[in-house]
C-alpha cells in the first residue's frame, strides 16, 4: 500500500488592499515552479484578474473559492479536485484577512475560507514606517478568531536589511510566529495596478521578466525550506463523493460557442467544466480576430472582458457581428455576461466621447466612466421568461464594472439583484437571449446548466 501523499497548502492574505498579497503570492509561485513543483493557484473572492496572473506563472488555471457565492462542500469540492494533482496549493487572499461579504463576521472572507480548509496562513504586513506597531497589528489578527491558523508573517515593504531585523525581532517576540521573508519597498518589483487593459499584456507573455525577477527576489529573502514546512501541515479536505461533479444521470447533444480571446475571457472555470460535464461540446471563437460564429451550434456564451480596450476593431468586424446578429435574432439560446452584454449593445462609449457600434441587439448603449460604477457580490433572483433562471430561482455571482448602459427602450429584466445597496432590476430578456451585467457562478444554481441545455436541445430538434 502506497503512502498516502502530503498535501502543501498556504493562504497568502494581507492585513488590507494594497499590503502586497499579489505581489509576494506571483512571486512565491515563481519561486516553487523553479522548484520543480506543481503549482495550483486559487483566489478568494469573485475575481477574474488575478487568477489571470496565477495561470500565466503555474501554468495551470487558477480556480474562485468563494464561501458567500457557494456552499462550504462545494468550496471543498472545488479546492480538492483541481490541488490533487498538485504539489501545493497557494490560495491568495482578498482585501484584508478579516474582510467579506459582513463587517460583523468572518462570512466570504479569506479567515473563512483558511478555517474551512483548514490551511496555514502567511500574513502579509505592510511595515512601511513602522517598527514595534508592526508587532501590534500582527497581534490583533491573532487575536480577532484565536481558530486561525496564522502561521508566519513575511514583511513587506521595508526600507532596508535593518529593518527588517527589527520588525523581526518584535513579531516574533510578541506574537510567537516565525517572520519568514521580506521585500523592500522598490516599485520596479511591484506588480502594475491591475487595470482593465493589463490581462491581454499578460496573456502574451510581456511579463515573463518580471515573474523571474520576483522568483529571484523571493528565492533571496525568503527562508523557503521553513515556508515549505509551515505549509506541510494540511491534508486536502475529504470530500467523501462528487456532489458538483458527480456522473449526470443524463448527457445533452449540444454544441455551444464560447467567444475567448482578449476581449471576452472571463469565464468561471467551473461554469465551462460543468457544461461539458453535461454533455456540451465548447467551441470557442474570437471575435477579435474576426472569427465569425460557428456552424451548427445550438448554444452560445459571451462573457465578461475588455470589448471597451477592442471597441473600434471589435466595431469593423462585421461578418462577426452579422452572424452572433442573426443568430440571435434566430432564437439561439444565449447567455451574455457584462462585456458580453456591452457587445450586445448599440454602441460602447469611451471617456473621450467617442462612441463604436456594437451588434446593437440591446437598444440603447454603454458609456465607460472613469471611476467604478459597479462593484460587489450579487444574489440574483430570476425574472419571468428567464430560461436560464426561472421566476423565483436565486443564484449569487458579482458586479465589477467600469461602464453605465444607457437604454433607448424598456425590454423584460433578466434578474433582480441584491446587494448592498439593495435591490434592482438588472439585464434584460430578448428572444432566447439572457444579457446583463451579473456574472453567475453556476456552481450556486447548477440547475442553470441543464435548464440551458435543455433549451439548446430543443433549439436543435427545431433546426
């Protein structure tokens, strides 16, 4: 009988935004893939960019583990079966440790999600211009929930060796946790803010170097032997059977595009798996390149991206545009998520005011802001006539949005949303069409995938 493999697990989380978390995550990652090691990266929260960040340096893709948006089994089940193949797991946090979905507990946080899993955490510390408070703030996120594993902390941000000798010195006296690693305050080894138009540099490799340089960087200043010890301490969560990904009892003859390129890539994992799980064969085109819809489909699904970075070549690509157009119009049934639903549009506005066509489906346009207009997680309850979500069927997934949709004319919601500013009616229903700027994780209705495929069979049997 073979021994049973260690799992390695590590959450990165940070005492808020902004301490570096993604930083040293990329840069930890690096550093083990130098290794030798399989790599599987996983983010808290409902975030599409650093995931993004974590394939380009593992490999692998990097998976959503989300305790507001999903049950605690499926965020189980989720983390258990893509880290069983890995050598270790490195779950980045979101904003700070304590932060999520309530300011009054630890519900969608990434303190919750490192007791659900009971992995060990490494704190990130911005030490800037502090010394012995670096202690204090170590000892209060030990203290808020004693449950938590805080097993090391790596500082930040520090000026100099000197430095960070002294906020060495006083964390590990006061708080009685090893401070493994640190890095220096130098923007150059920063990862660029990650606004809307970065993930496309990414895709095409243009920060190799700078991955490298956070391996080297990592692999100077970190005790990595001690990291690699502190995060033996786990094994995968046993999930005595499949409930997401269990057999289906039946398999639907269905083939559904999906559109992925730089404009539209924003996909849960999980929501592709779980369709071809179902039986869908994916096909996947790119309207930026000018690829018109394929043939023979019976589906199609257009999420979330960067339309408003491609406005004007997505705007000349009118073979794409007449056939995803027309095939619409002709009933196929359609799921359109944010950029997806921006595309769908008449048009898409730029801060400069200038405005590109789009398929003009939706009537009316979008308009990019310069600030935020929307951002936060959704529960979603479906609208009559939603055949992806019916009347009274709830779902959760989020917002995160730069741009306002203008409408010309009133057409059927999709949803109402609740958030934290309440409820409103969101998206829109047309022909067989869902459109809106929520975008679902179907693992929270997975009655959303055979409703869809149910409905681009019988699309099928009428062609």
């Amino acid at each position: 009988m073979s021994e049973a493999r260690t799992h390695r697990s590590l959450v990165v989380a940070g005492t808020g935004s902004g301490a570096g978390k993604t930083t040293v995550t990329l840069g930890l990652m690096a550093a083990l893939r130098r290794r030798g090691m399989t790599v599987q990266g996983f983010k808290c929260g409902p975030d599409y960019i650093d995931p993004t960040y974590h394939k380009a340096v593992t490999g692998r893709p990097s998976r959503n583990l989300d305790s507001w948006m999903l049950t605690a089994d499926t965020v189980k089940e989720i983390y258990a079966r893509a880290s069983r193949d890995a050598d270790i797991s490195i779950i980045e946090g979101v904003m700070g440790f304590y932060d999520g979905k309530d300011p009054l507990s630890n519900t969608g946080s990434t303190a919750e999600i490192s007791l659900l899993l009971d992995c060990p955490v490494l704190l990130v510390v911005n030490c800037q211009s502090m010394a012995r408070s670096a202690a204090a703030i170590v000892k209060g996120f030990q203290c808020l929930e004693p449950r938590a594993r805080i097993a090391a902390v790596f500082a930040n941000k520090v000026g100099s060796d000197g430095h960070y000798r002294i906020v060495k010195e006083a964390i590990e006296q006061e708080c009685g946790i090893p401070v493994i690693g640190y890095m220096k305050r130098e923007d150059s080894l920063s990862v660029p803010e990650r606004h809307l138009g970065l993930v496309p540099s990414i895709e095409r490799g243009e920060l190799g170097g700078l991955f490298e340089a956070l391996a080297d960087r990592i692999d100077q200043t970190v005790d990595m032997d001690r990291l690699l010890e502190l995060a033996q301490a786990s094994e995968p969560p046993v999930v005595p059977e499949p409930r997401l990904f269990a057999e289906p009892s039946r398999r639907y003859r269905v083939r559904m595009a999906v559109a992925r390129d730089a404009a539209f890539h924003f996909y849960y994992p999980e929501n592709l798996e779980l369709l071809e799980l179902y039986g869908a064969e994916l096909v996947y085109f790119s309207p930026l390149a000018g690829e018109p819809l394929p043939e023979n489909l019976q589906g199609l699904y257009i999420g979330g991206g960067f339309p408003e970075e491609f406005a004007e070549r997505l705007s000349g690509q009118v073979q794409v545009t007449d056939s995803i157009r027309s095939a619409v119009e002709r009933g196929l049934p359609t799921l359109a998520e944010c950029g997806g639903f921006m595309y769908l549009t008449g048009a898409i506005g730029d801060t400069q005011g200038r405005s590109y066509p789009m398929l003009g489906l939706v009537p009316g346009q979008v308009t990019m802001q310069a600030k935020l207009a929307a951002l936060g997680l959704r529960e979603v309850t479906g609208a009559e006539g939603n055949f992806l979500l019916p009347a009274g069927e709830t779902a959760r997934g989020h917002e995160f949005h730069y741009s306002v949709y203008e409408p010309q004319s009133e057409l059927p919601h999709a949803y109402e949303t609740k958030g934290l500013r309440g409820v409103k009616k969101d998206g829109c229903l047309l022909h067989r069409t869902v459109a809106g700027y929520t975008h679902l994780h179907f693992a929270s209705n997975p009655g959303i995938v055979t409703r869809w495929l149910e409905c681009c069979e019988a699309y099928g049997s009428r062609m």
